[in-house]
C-alpha cells in the first residue's frame, strides 16, 4: 500500500501531531549540534504554511521512563523557536490534561512542542494506555522521524493506528524514495562500500547486498575479520575471530553470485588508536605490535576505480578511525570518490555520516540518511515499523 505524503492530507485548522527526531546531543543544558532541528524544519514551515496546529513529539536521550531535567526537550524548544522565528508552547509533559490545555488553546499556524516522550515507560513499551493519551492530541498523524522508524514504540506505531489521516512528512519521504531506489531495480553497476566496527553488526546488510551488488568494497575494521579469515597476520588489529566463518562464507556467496568483493591490499598502521601518525605497508607486513587503522593509498585508488563505473552506490562504515585526523585519509578520500561519481549515491549510518559531514562533500552526495540503525535494517529489507505503521 502506498504512503501519503502529509501534503496529501488535510491539516487546516487541525491538530497535526508530527513525530520528529529532535534527539540532538546536548552537554550541560546546550545544544551540541542542531542539525536535527533543522532537518524538521521544512515539514514544520509548511504545516504553519498550511494553516495546521502543529503538535511536535519526541525522544531526547534515555531517560528511562521517569521525568529527567537533564533529558528536558525545552533547550530544544528554545532552539527551535529562534530558527522558526516565533513562538513555540512548551507544556511540562506529554500527555495529561497540562499538554491537552495547550493542544487545545493552539490556533492556527501555532506550534507546540510536547516534553519528552521517553519520560514515560509507555513509550517504549508501546503501551495503549499511553499511545491513546498521545492519540488525544491528534487529529492528523505525520511522521518525520526516519531515524526512530525502526522501533516500534507508542509515538512510531501506536498512535497512528489510532489516527485514520496520516502520512509521511519530508524527511521520512525522501528516506523512503532514495534508500526505496537501492531496494526496488537499482541501475546497474550497482557498488556498494562496506566498512566500520564490526562484521557482526552488518551480517544481514551484507547478505542482502550480495544478493544485488556488482562489487562489494570492504574497509574498516570490518575488512580485518575477513583478511584475518584468509589467513593474514594483523598484528593487535581489531579482530572478531570468531567471525572468520561467517566472512568465509561471505567470499564464497559472493563468488557463487559473481559479486566482486574487493579487500584492503595496503593499510595504514601505528600502536594505538590515538598515534600522532601511521606508517602505509601492505597486508602482507603489518608488524605484531601494530593495529591496521585505516586502508592504504592503493587501496583507496583501487576503490575509486570500481566507483566510477558505477551508476548506483551504497556507502555504510569508514574505512577506519576516522575519527583521529592520521587515520581519516581513506574515509574522506572514499568520500570524494563517491561525490565525484555521476551515480546515484546513498549514505547510511551514523558514523559515516558525520564522516561524510567532515569531508565537505555532502551535498555532491545524492543522499545521506539521517537515521543510522533504521537506514540499516531497511537496507537489510526488513519492514520498518514505523513505515508499516503508516500504510494501514
Ligand atoms: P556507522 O555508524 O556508519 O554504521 P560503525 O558504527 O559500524 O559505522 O563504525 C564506525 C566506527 O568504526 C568508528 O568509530 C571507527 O573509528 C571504527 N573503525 C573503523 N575502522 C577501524 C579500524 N581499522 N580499527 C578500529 N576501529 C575502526
Ligand atoms: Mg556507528
């Protein structure tokens, strides 16, 4: 069944309950990064522009049920009304006759923004009870919360069950279109860049991508695991060796398919994850007291020649410790690479997408997903609750 876009529904004079992702990082009461916010703020500006009465809902942090000062959406509040230039209603709770009093006084084109939902154990639980508390302030459900679409919590599922208009708001729609390309006939050759933590995060990612790819790139300490299950010595490396099985049975998948599945030929190494400098050898000769912490200069030229000839890219995982500047080479190389391709380009993860924020090629990428686990599990083909929630 087909999700509506909110332009499609009917929001004049309405309580319009929107469901965003306003779970910003905060130190010490202040906003770290506002780019949550923002990234709401077109969908707000047209409920406004379209006469509704917007009601926003969301998490902040993991409060764990009980009313936390510390986890208050009010910064948030604050923050928001500056970018919107006008006022935003803050009522103390989410749900209780406080945030009906406000929900209800609202008028046209005003904004409310309700305290954290994770304050409520109902939340998380996808508690009736709770849902239909929250269902009391709506009259129209939209959901612009991509990042939280995969849990099926009362604000994600409950409540537009209850609620007969609903729909997706511009951020979810525009996850939904760019990551629905990579699933439904992705323009060939399709190449997709694996690469983080761990193999054990991703081994359904990676089992579903082998089933539509031309070539697989490995990198990150992901790619140890698979080098380790070839035999290479990796010295102190991040390693799951109990995962050498399953990367051995990913080779043999992917040449069973025909896949390409390209893996580091040289590395950077140093003694720990926050050494000034690394030194590039190949995979042949990292020393025993040394860790690979990000892939070589050959390697990244390797990856780039796959990439140009590709008219469809997934991009999930750095390359290494991107984090420290002496490991980040391969990651931002890997990103320009990507920008410079003519193809359609999608990034998912949360990491890779504050690498991708680093390297300044952001907006030559056709799209960077801003929900990191749900970009995931709706690549791995699962059916996100929080979209299926929207169908019925
Ligand atoms: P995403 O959030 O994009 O899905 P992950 O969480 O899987 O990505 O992986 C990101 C983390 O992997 C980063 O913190 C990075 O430092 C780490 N990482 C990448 N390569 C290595 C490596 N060679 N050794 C240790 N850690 C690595
Ligand atoms: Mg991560």
């Amino acid at each position: 069944m087909a999700i509506k876009s909110f332009e499609e529904l009917d929001l004049e004079s309405r309580r319009t309950f929107v469901r965003v992702d306003f779970n910003v990082p905060l130190a010490g009461g202040k906003i770290e990064d506002d780019t949550r916010i923002r990234a709401a703020l077109p969908t707000i500006q047209r409920c406004i522009e379209r006469g509704a009465r917007v009601v926003l809902a969301s998490h902040l942090g993991r409060p764990n049920g009980k009313p936390s000062p510390k986890e208050s959406l009010e910064p948030v509040g604050l923050r928001l009304a500056e970018l919107l230039d006008r006022d935003v209603l803050l009522p103390d709770d989410c749900v209780g006759d406080g945030a009906k009093k406000v929900v209800f006084d609202l008028r046209d084109g005003d904004v409310c923004l309700l305290e954290n939902l994770r304050f409520h154990p109902g939340e998380e639980a996808n508690d009736d009870a709770f849902a239909r508390a929250l269902a009391v302030h709506a009259e129209v459900y939209v959901n612009d919360a991509f990042g939280a679409a995969h849990r099926a919590h009362a604000s994600v599922v409950g409540v537009p069950k209850l609620i007969k208009e609903k729909g997706a708001g511009l951020l979810m729609f525009k996850e939904l279109e760019f990551l629905g390309k990579l699933q439904d006939a992705p323009e060939k050759p399709f190449v997709a860049i694996i690469g983080g933590a761990k193999v054990s995060d991703k081994i359904g990612v990676l089992e579903e991508l082998l089933k539509r790819v031309d070539a697989l790139l490995v990198g990150g300490a992901m790619a140890n695991t698979f080098l380790h299950a070839r035999g290479y010595a990796l010295g102190t490396s991040r390693i799951e060796a109990d995962r050498a099985p399953l990367a051995r049975s990913l080779m043999a998948k992917a040449e069973e398919a025909g896949v390409d599945l390209l893996l580091p030929t040289d590395v950077v190494v140093a003694r720990s994850l926050d050494a000034k400098s690394g030194e590039v050898v190949p995979v042949t000769a990292v020393p025993a007291d040394e860790m690979v912490l990000d892939i070589g200069p050959a390697t990244l030229n390797g990856f780039r020649d796959r990439l140009l000839r590709a008219k469809t890219i997934f991009w999930n995982g750095p390359m290494g410790v991107f984090e420290n500047e002496a490991f980040a080479a391969g990651t931002l190389g890997l990103a320009r690479a990507v920008a410079e391709v003519s193809a359609l380009s999608v990034v998912g993860g949360g990491d890779s997408a504050a690498a991708v924020a680093k390297s300044g090629v952001a907006a030559r990428i056709s799209h960077v997903s801003t929900g990191g686990g749900a970009s995931l599990e709706f690549m791995e083909g699962r059916t996100l609750p929080g979209v299926a929630a929207l169908e019925e």
